[in-house]
C-alpha cells in the first residue's frame, strides 16, 4: 500500500470525524493488509485532522501483533460526563483498566522496562466509548477497524490513582451498570489478565513513532465486553479497589 492510498483512506475518514457521518466500507485498493498500514493510517488521519492525541488504546493479543487506536483530546472526558449521543450513535461502551503517563517516555534505541513504565503511570478506571465511522460496523474487518482508531468514539476516565502496585489490575471484581441497575458483576474479565502489560506494549510500540507524552492515557481492554445502549442511558464501571466511572449520553 503507496503512501497515496494511505492519504486517499485517511481522507475518507478524517472526512467522516468532520461531518459526523458513516462511510461505506474503505475501497479496495485503500483498505489496509497489516497493522502498518492500518496504524499509518490513523497516523494520516491525525495529520489531516490536526488534534491533539491525548490517549491511545491498545491491544496484545498472546501470539498476534500489538495494535494501537489513536484517541483525540477533546474527546477525553473526567467522570461523570455527559456525552451527546449524535456525537456517538452506536454508544458503545467498554468497562476498562487504563493508566495515565506522568513523565515523557520518549523515542530510545532500546526498549523500555516494566518496571520503567510501572514507575511513571497510575491506574484508573475508564469507559471507553466505541462508535465507528463505517456505516456497516459488522461488514467491517478487523484491520478495517483498527484503521479507523479500533472504533473509538470517547474515553471517559476516573480519578487516577498513585498506589496501584498491590492491585491485581486484572482480577478485580468489576461491576457494570446501566440505569443504575447492575448488568454484570465478575472478577476478572481483562482479555490477558495483565492490563500493565498492555500498557508496556503500547510503549514499545510508540518507543520509535515519537514516544508517549506526560498527561496521556493508555485504556487496556474491555474487562465487561462490548454492550451498546441508547439515548438517555446512563453506564457506570466500579472496579473494586481501583474507583469508578460514568457516562451519560444525552440525548
């Protein structure tokens, strides 16, 4: 995939983000065929777009290659928040571990530690909100999907927490709720059970695309699945030990 096509599917994305529309499928000679060119996709579309990257998420599938979805500033939101349901139709929503970065961790030649990335983050519990800019989200492929930032619509965050260490972030007990009423409880969930891993990942991979910035997040994976509400919902996550969140879309 030439530089050319990579700026055409760009274009019909950034294109969507602006006009708060859906797109049919990316055409075929500008849908990508690997995680690079699906990552200098959302790269494009960042450049198009002009906004601030405040957060990313990721994924590190056992035996598959990490991937990242770019999330944008103004869409990040502190709890509880209200979001315009126009804003995201699908209302998607994902109960999540994330971190926010307290130092850089700029581009290096060698990879950074765990224990590196440990030291400069803290823990919080987070709803991702998931909307894509395809009309037929499910016709959709993975890659097409990751193309567009894995679906991202907003990221909404709790109170970030300094003394996590002794969590173990991906066994809590986590309860989701949608109109105040309880829709799952569990321990556990976390695709890898290592939701500080992912964030390690995420580090890597952007150790040689610019780094990762102070103030910046990074959501680790759903640990309540994908449900989509409707609006007027009202979706809470606590997760014990680690604190809540909560987004209402209006309506």
């Amino acid at each position: 995939m030439d530089q050319t096509h990579i700026v055409e599917a760009a274009a019909l994305l950034v294109a969507a983000r602006r006009g708060r529309s859906r797109i049919a499928l990316l055409p075929p000679s500008c849908r990508p065929s690997s995680v690079t060119e699906a990552h200098a996709i959302q790269d494009a579309v960042t450049a198009a777009l002009g906004t601030a990257v405040g957060a990313f998420k990721a994924n590190a599938p056992a035996g598959a290659e990490p991937t990242r979805g770019v999330i944008y500033a103004p869409s990040i939101h502190p709890s509880p928040s209200r979001i315009p349901a126009s804003l995201v139709p699908q209302c998607g929503v994902e109960g999540e571990v994330a971190f926010v970065f307290r130092a850089d961790l700029p581009p290096r030649a060698t990879p950074y530690t765990r224990d590196e990335v440990a030291a400069v983050v803290d823990a919080c519990p987070a709803i991702e909100v998931v909307t894509s800019r395809f009309a037929d989200a499910d016709a959709a492929s993975p890659i097409d999907k990751l193309a567009d930032c894995i679906s991202n619509g907003a990221f909404v965050h709790g109170a970030p927490i300094k003394v996590w260490q002794g969590l173990e972030l991906g066994k809590l007990k986590v309860t989701l709720t949608v109109n105040g009423m309880p829709v799952l409880e569990q321990v556990g969930g976390h695709p890898t059970g290592d939701p500080l891993g992912i964030a390690v990942a995420l580090v890597e991979m952007m150790r040689g695309a610019g780094g990762v910035k102070a103030g910046q997040f990074v959501t680790c994976g759903s640990c309540t699945g994908l449900r989509y509400l409707k609006p007027g919902d009202v979706c809470g996550v606590q997760f014990e030990g680690l604190g809540a969140a909560e987004v209402t879309f209006s309506p």
